[in-house]
C-alpha cells in the first residue's frame, strides 16, 4: 500500500523528508510491530476489564500496565516519529506516522487515544501557537512527557460546537480566566504523565453568538514556570469519569473550569479557524481507528477459523470434523474482512500521502493538489472507515459463532471498543455532509471528478487475468458520476438526504480503483518472475482485489435511489413519540 498505492518514494523529492529512505521503511514498521504486540497489545484486555476510575480526590488510576506501557512508547519515541525535528520529532511523513498509529491502534485503541489527542493539540499550537507558545509546549508533548486534550464538547453543544458557553474573562496580565464545564474529554484526567496540556475552546466577553465568536486557549493542568518546570496546580478538575459501551482504558472526563488560567491561541475569536486547521488529521486517525480494530479481529477471526473444528462440510465423513475456514460461507466473512481493510487501508494511506505533498512539496501547484485530494479524502477516511470498523469487527463476532458474544475471546470488544469512532471527531453524518456540503462543490465538481478520473484510468489499465475487473469498477466511476451531479443540481433537503449513502458509494468505487492499480503492480511483478513467499503474497493481493471490484464495489450501485430520491419521503414520515 505505502510503495505501491501511496508512492510514499515519491515524498523523497520533499527537501523535509530528503533523508526517507524508502527502503528503510518496511524496517522501521517491522520494529514498531514488535513493539506495539509486546508491550502495547497485552494491555488490551486488562484495560477493557478495569478501564480508568477516578478516585475521590479528583485524580485519575489507569489499568494496571498501563503507565508502565506508556512509560516505554516514550522512551521508543514511537510517538514522535512524524513531528518536526525542530521540536524533537522524527521528521518522518505523516503518512509513515500514520502506518505506525495504526498498529498502536490495533494493539489497544483506548490506550492510542492518548497519544492520538496530544498529536492533535500539538498540531493546534504548531500552526497557531505564538514561539514562545510553541517553545513551552511542544517539545514535551512531541516527546509524550506531558500529553494533550481538546476540550469542545458541552451538554448543550455537541455537534453545534457554536453553542458552547464556557468564558473566558480577560486579566490583566495578558491571562484569561477560564470557567465553564466540558463533558466527554478524552484523557482528560489520568496518571500516565506529569503535565495535561487542555486546549479549550471558550467565549470572549464581547464574543458574538455561533462559532465566530469561539476563541481557544491552553490551559494546562499545572502552570509552568519561567525555567519550564512544573509550577502551580490550575484551578481545573475531573468531576466524573463516564462509564462507556467501550474504550474503558480511556478515561472520558467531565472536566470542571473554575477560573483556571488560560493562554489565548492566536486571536480572539478566531478558535474555529484554528480547530479546523488540524480537524483533517485528527479525523483521518479517527478513520485509522476502523481500520486498525477490523484488522485486529481478523487477524483474531482468521486464528479462530483454523482452531475451531466442526463437522457439516460435505465431504466429510459422519462423525468427522474439518477447521471452519473451509467453509465458503465462513470464507466470504474473512475474504470480506479482508478486502474491506485492504480498501480502507489503501484510502487512509493515501489521504496521508496527499497531506504531506500539501505540507512539504516545493511546487505550489503540487502543495495544491494534496490540499485538495486530502480534503475530499478526509470525510470518507473518517465515516466509511469508522462504519465498516463497525460492520467487520461485527463479521469478526461472527465468524467466532456463540464465543464471539462471550467476552473471554476478546473478538466482542474490538466491536465495543470500535462503536464511538462513527460518533466522536464530528459524526459520521456530519462527514456527509461536509462531503456534498464543502468538497463535492469544489471546482463545481471538478475535485471528486478528477479522483474518479484516477479510478478509471486504474480500471482501463487491467489487463490479462484482471481484465474482467474494468466493467465492474467503470460501472461504479460512471454511478458517482451521476449521483454527484444529482446533487450539485439538487441542493438543500433533496440532498441533503443522500448524502450518507452517496459517501459510502464514492468510497467504495475510489478504494476500488486504488485496489486495481495495486493489484495491476502485482500482477506485472508476478509475470516479472516473483517466486515463493513474494509470489503468494501478490497473488492474494489479486485475489482480495478481485473479490472486492467483483463483489464489494457491484453491491453500492444498489445506493443510488438512496442518493437520488430526494427527502419528499423522509419529510412525509411522522415519527409518533
Ligand atoms: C467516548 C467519547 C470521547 C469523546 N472525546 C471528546 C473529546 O476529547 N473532546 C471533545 O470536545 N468531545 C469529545 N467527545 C464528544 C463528541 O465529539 C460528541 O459526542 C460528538 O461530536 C457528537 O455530539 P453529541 O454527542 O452532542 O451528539 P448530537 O450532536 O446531539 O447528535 C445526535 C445525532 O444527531 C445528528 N445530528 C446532529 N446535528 C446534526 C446536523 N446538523 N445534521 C445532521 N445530523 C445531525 C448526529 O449525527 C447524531 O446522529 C467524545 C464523546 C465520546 C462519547
């Protein structure tokens, strides 16, 4: 995916990441999957079975194992490897980052999102902290000794982040004094570090009403001295911890403001600005997060089918019993497995990709284009992905019959811990219609339609034994084609309506032109003389391809009354309470 889907050799030419040996990086990755199943994934299990408690004093205990984890990724620096060199990161793409917060992520998706978060708050004060801002700050969250939250979400204002109501009172020093209540916040309270470093989003006394008048600030857990060590505690606390369906590593805080001093980022009101500056990669992680946990439990589910025995194959003997993989119906819940995180996993690394040609490319026409792939991107990374985490670690359960619902083989937290990612980084429903909202008018279409362009010169470019996959794949570029000038042409409500199945059409068919052009490199490789391990690898890479423009992308083209039928009926509905 990274060399052949992501052209990840291509970020060579970035003066940023002259020094990425392309080659090298299959090493780097190897490494960290040692690390995150050693040390990181046997604390899956624990961590669900206790999750965090807060104690009466306000203070916050992880799982057991968890400090001690946390202690080693920061002495691995696993976490810093895509942050600037400037501030101690390892100035690697963000696309190599990406593929090693996915195993982080597989490995134990409550524990991720501590780092996950503080990479969010570090992006924040990066491209909108003043120096000293940034000198304070980011070198000990880039090295994970002090962690990071975004503090947004208020009981009356969720998904209408304008209508938060926390303030902030301007001293005289320069300081603003913080007051307010915050619920959800993820790590908000914990033991794993010295310092919390909250970035909250409040409202200036003159602040206009909606997000306009939204100004953010840090305000950290303990104030720091002028010499940078930990100075007074900020009149700030965890009040509760709420009990959840899953993530129960993550402690999820309400957190309580009581004119904590806070230090304006940027200006005055000009938080959403800001917030939507690292909105995309914090919602690109959210749909790695999909993609990581439905590749845990395959893994998990694919172990399962060769250990359990049962009889019923016809074949077999009365009395006789044969491993559940060479079942066909237990067969098409892997391979759909498969191919799904084979298409997820190709969309994610190349949203990455186009974030790092938008940050680093020395040609500004190239900086552009990423800018323009990686937002269309991002609304389908973050809600098909997070969708399909649902959908597979679902299969998972499935294939594991009766044990997948018992909790001891693990299979039904990955389906547990999994559900938030649909809700939380902006909800799925809110991805679509940022979709049809914001990207698909872009250029008047012409930004979705040059992705679809790349999907059909994939498809036209099959050949030999792939060559029955061009129809299927044209016939899901040509259906995007015409839902998406539907809805150019039908704006408001009659859009508005479609646009959740129009993103998991559009997903489906661009991750499937990605599959093509990687199984087309393998099957040049393969008539190229590949042998043993290497052969079987490409093959199945052609195989997994096969299944999903052959089956997966045919099965979308059924959306389309769901695109285009427009919201008269939607609207006639009378839900009676
Ligand atoms: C475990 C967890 C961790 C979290 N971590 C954080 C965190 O660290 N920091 C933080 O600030 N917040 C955090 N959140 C909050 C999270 O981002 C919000 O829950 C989310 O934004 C949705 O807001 P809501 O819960 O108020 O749902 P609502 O906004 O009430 O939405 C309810 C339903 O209505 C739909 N809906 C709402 N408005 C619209 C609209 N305009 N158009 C169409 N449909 C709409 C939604 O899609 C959803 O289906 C977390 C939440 C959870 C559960």
């Amino acid at each position: 995916m990274l060399q052949h889907v992501a052209n990840v050799g291509e970020l060579q030419a970035h003066e940023a990441f002259g020094h990425v040996e392309p080659s090298e990086i299959a090493g780097l990755l190897e490494e960290a999957g040692r690390f995150f199943s050693e040390v990181v994934a046997p604390t899956n299990r624990i961590g669900d079975i206790q999750g965090s408690q807060r104690n009466p004093d306000g203070s916050v205990t992880t799982p057991d194992g968890i400090v001690d984890a946390y202690q080693k990724l920061v002495e691995a620096g696993w976490g810093a490897i895509a942050f600037d060199p400037e501030f101690g990161g390892g100035g690697f793409p963000t696309v190599v980052g990406l593929a090693i917060q996915e195993m982080l992520t597989s490995a134990n998706m409550g524990f991720s999102l501590c780092p996950l978060l503080t990479q969010g708050a570090i992006h924040l004060l990066d491209a909108h902290g003043s120096e000293e801002q940034k000198l304070t700050w980011v070198p000990k969250m880039v090295s994970g000794e002090w962690t990071g939250t975004m503090n947004l979400t208020e009981p009356q204002a969720g998904s209408d982040v304008g209508a938060l109501t926390a303030k902030a009172a301007r001293n005289a020093d320069g300081t603003y004094s913080i007051t307010g209540q915050k619920i959800f916040i993820t790590w908000g309270e914990h033991d794993v570090a010295d310092n919390i470093v909250h970035l909250v989003l409040a409202r200036t006394a003159d602040a206009p009403p909606g997000t306009k008048g939204i100004s953010v600030f840090v305000v950290p857990k303990f104030l720091v001295n002028d010499d940078g060590t930990i100075g007074e505690r900020n009149s700030l606390e965890c009040v509760s911890l709420e009990h959840k369906l899953g993530i129960h590593c993550s402690p999820t805080a309400v957190m309580a403001f009581e004119g904590a001093t806070g230090y304006l980022i940027g200006e005055e009101q000009t938080g959403m600005r800001s917030m939507f500056t690292m909105m995309n990669s914090a919602r690109l992680s959210v749909g790695l997060e999909g993609l990581a946990l439905a590749e845990r439990s395959y893994q998990q589910a694919v172990q399962y089918s060769f250990d359990r025995t049962q009889g019923g194959r016809p074949d077999l003997a009365k009395g006789e019993a044969a491993p559940i993989v060479e079942h066909p119906d237990v067969r098409r819940m892997l391979l759909t497995m498969k191919a799904y995180i084979e298409a997820m996993r190709s969309l994610c690394y190349l949203n990455a990709k186009a974030m790092d040609d938008a940050q680093h490319a020395a040609d500004a026409d190239m900086r552009q284009a990423g800018q323009e792939l990686a937002e269309v991107l991002t609304p389908l990374s973050k809600a098909w992905c997070t969708d399909l985490g649902n959908e597979l670690t679902s299969l998972g359960v499935q294939v594991h019959g009766g044990m997948g619902f018992i909790e001891e083989t693990g299979a039904a937290q990955h389906y547990r811990d999994i559900r938030i990612g649909a809700i939380y980084e902006g909800t799925n429903g809110i991805q679509a219609i940022d979709l049809i909202g914001r990207k698909l008018p872009m250029r008047d279409g012409a930004a979705v339609g040059d992705l679809l362009d790349d999907s059909q010169s994939y498809a036209e470019a099959l050949s030999g034994n792939l060559s029955s996959l061009t129809k299927p794949l044209i016939e899901g570029v040509s259906a995007c084609r015409e839902a998406g000038a539907w809805l150019l042409a039908n704006r408001g409500d009659a859009a508005l309506a479609g646009a959740t199945p129009y993103l998991r059409l559009l997903s489906t068919v661009v991750a499937g032109g990605l599959l093509a052009k990687g199984a087309g490199v393998a099957q040049a490789e393969l008539a190229a003389g590949a042998t043993g391990a290497r052969a079987e690898f490409l093959t199945q890479k052609m195989v997994t391809a096969t299944f999903f423009i052959e089956q997966l992308v045919p099965a979308q083209l059924g959306l389309m009354p769901s695109i285009m039928s427009g919201n008269d009926v939607l609207a006639a509905y009378q839900p009676a309470l």
